[in-house]
C-alpha cells in the first residue's frame, strides 16, 4: 500500500486511535474512607445522601477488589452543585474526572461513532473522552441526561444503554473501533434537572435526588464556600471588605428565589466587583475596609426584585404546574 494513498491514511488513523485507547492502564482508586468523607464535606454542605453512597461504596471497594463502579443519576433543581459534586466525587476517589454535555445531542454516532467506510469518521465521543484522560477507570460525567432528544439519525438515549448497563458495558462496541472495549470500571454519574428520561435508561440508574436549599442552607453554603471563591476570583482581600451575615439574608430574600445557589454566587460577585471599582476609582487601594450593610446594599445591588413576608394587596387567579400526557403544561 502506498504511503500516499487515502486508504493507508485511514489505516494510519485507526490504529493511532487503537493505540491512544486506554486498554489495561487505570488510577489507583482511593480507599481511605475518612480521607475521602473530608473531600466532600470541604467541597460541599449537607447532600447527605450522596456522600453516605460514595462512602458505602469505597468501604465495599476495600473489601471486595473486583466490584463494579455503580451508575449514579444526580437528579435536582438547577444551582444545587450536581456538576460540581460530580468533580467532588473524582477527587474523593482518587479518579480523573471526564464530562461529556449531553444537552442537546440527537445524533447516536455521538455516543457510538462513525463506521470507518464514511469520510471523515471517528470514534465516539466515550472511546474519545477515554484516549484523551488515559486510563480506563476514571468518573465520568454524562451532563443533563434529561436534555438528551432523538431524530432521524438515531435515538442516543437508547445507545446509552449498552454504556450504563452494568450487564453490557463490559463488551461496549464503538462503531468506528470495531472492538469491544470494557467499560466496566469507568464510574458513570449523571445529573439530570427532572425524570424525563426514557424508562429503560433510568432503570439502568441508581436515582439519587438532591433538594433545594433552605434559607439556613444558604446561609452556610454562602459564608464557607461563595464568598471566599468569589473574593478569591475578584482579588478581593480579606481586610478590604466588610461584609455580615445580614447582607447574606438580605440577598436570599430580596434578590434571589432560587432552589440553588447559582444567582446568590452572581449577586456576592456583583458586589464585590463593585468594591474592586470604587477602590481603583479612589485610588486608595489601602483605605480601611469597604462596610457592606443592609442598609447601603441596594447602592451594590440595586433595588430590591423581590417582597418577602408580605401577603399581595389583591387576590389573583393561581397558577401552577400540572402533568398532562407525558408534557408539563400551565394551569390557569
């Protein structure tokens, strides 16, 4: 076969993705239960449930030394740390940390690959993700399983099967390898917004559901984790701002009605960033510390969005959420 020639490119390119595939190489898994438990309490507050999981399972792991990695669904509101719990988890575990954003695929390919007679074919994006960490046994992190569609190019919740399947994953084809690949040890989690997930695909999955935060919650999450990761991102110094735990209520109730705390990390930034401002502008960098109170607040934040405690003035027609079909639809 001449080197020139298209086929021997396309020979070329298979076995440099036969090669790159992780076949026997794999990270250590972490056993130290207590070495763990304290990743996930300093990365996240409360989410129980979900730590006491991931610690039964590594108290297994001791012990049994050949037993299959479990296929997590993370299923809650937006804001809630589901992705970064995910992040959390492959710390803990000592694995490397893969995500893959299923938001919007529709093509199965995206799962199994092309087959090599197309132009331009290549593996999967899991054989991909896989080549690229290097090992076999990293966590893997299937994003908005729940967003995942399905049109005339296949149905990519129905190749996922054969991925999550703790039965069938030991034997995953990809399209384009042609050789089956043991997927067995890859630790799958999946975070999904709701249950709108096709049947047999949830089957395959342990359902773990993770609530909205409590105004108590949010307080803790906000002055342990929030404030210090933005002051951090913001090159704000300790000694530059002051700001108390009313400002944090005051934030939750009037500017903020989430079940997560996503827009409560948007509104500390916004503040902050203020006080970065005001300080250049003054061009006093080591005047005594900016006083954030809930009396100035609005100067940082704006008006306030929302009432809190206070009944409406006039008696309006309700509106909630109610299933119809298979469809969420708004009752007037």
């Amino acid at each position: 076969m001449a080197p020139s020639s298209a086929e021997a490119s396309v020979v070329r390119s298979y076995l440099d993705c036969l090669v790159d595939v992780p076949w026997k190489k794999k990270s250590k898994v972490k056993t130290d239960i207590k070495a763990s438990l304290d990743i996930l309490e300093e990365d996240h507050y409360g989410l129980e449930e979900v730590k006491e999981r991931i610690i039964e399972y590594l108290a297994v792991q001791k012990r049994v030394k050949s037993m299959k990695a479990p296929v997590l669904c993370l299923v809650g509101p937006p804001g809630v740390g589901k992705t970064s719990l995910g992040e959390s988890i492959a710390r803990a575990t000592n694995r490397k940390f893969v995500r893959m954003s299923l938001g919007g695929v529709r093509d199965e390919s995206e799962i199994r690959g092309h087959r090599r007679t197309y132009i331009g074919s290549m593996p999967g994006k899991i054989v991909q993700k896989l080549s690229k960490v290097g090992v076999k046994n990293p966590l893997f992190l299937l994003d908005e399983i729940d967003k995942i569609g399905m049109d005339h190019r296949g149905d990519p919740a129905s190749a996922l099967l054969e991925v999550l399947d703790p039965e069938q994953n030991n034997t995953f084809s990809d399209h384009y390898l042609e050789v089956d690949y043991d997927l067995s040890e890859v630790m799958f989690v999946c975070t999904a917004n709701s249950l709108n997930i096709p049947t047999p695909l949830l089957d395959r999955m342990e359902i773990i559901r993770i609530p909205g935060y409590i105004e108590d919650e949010k307080m803790n999450i906000a002055n342990k984790y929030l404030l210090p990761k933005q002051m951090s991102r913001n090159g704000v110094k300790d000694n530059e701002i002051k700001l108390n735990k009313e400002v944090i209520l005051a934030l939750i109730r009037y500017y903020t009605r989430e079940a997560g705390v996503r827009g409560l990390e948007r509104q500390i930034a916004k503040i902050l960033r203020k006080v970065v401002k005001e300080r250049l502008i003054a061009k006093k960098p080591n005047s005594k510390a900016t006083s954030i109170t809930a009396r100035n607040l609005e100067k940082y934040s704006g008006v306030r969005k929302f009432k809190y405690g206070i009944a409406e003035k006039d008696n309006a027609v309700g509106k909630l959420l109610a299933w119809h079909g298979q469809k969420l639809v708004e009752n007037f």
